[in-house]
C-alpha cells in the first residue's frame, strides 16, 4: 500500500515539479526552495523503488 502511494506521488512529481537535471542545476548555486524540492523528489522516488 505504501509503495503504491509513492508510485502515484512520483507521477504527480514529474507531471508538476521542475526537472532540474534537465536545466543542468548546479547544486552549489541552488536556491533553499530547489534544494527541497529536490530532496523531496529523492525521498518519494527512494520510497517508491523501496
């Protein structure tokens, strides 16, 4: 059950958030806003494999 919540917040994540490997991000100039938003991206994608 668990596993299929994330499976669905990963969709909705790649749907809505910005991908910022496309836009070629450097981490060292990213903003507090993008670096949660990537880490909320690495958590739901982790949980969803997991």
């Amino acid at each position: 059950m668990k596993k299929l919540i994330f499976k669905a917040l990963a969709k909705i994540n790649k749907a809505v958030l910005p991908s910022y490997t496309k836009k070629q991000l450097d981490l060292s100039k990213a903003y507090k806003l993008q670096l949660a938003i990537i880490g909320w991206r690495v958590y739901v994608t982790k949980n969803a494999l997991g």
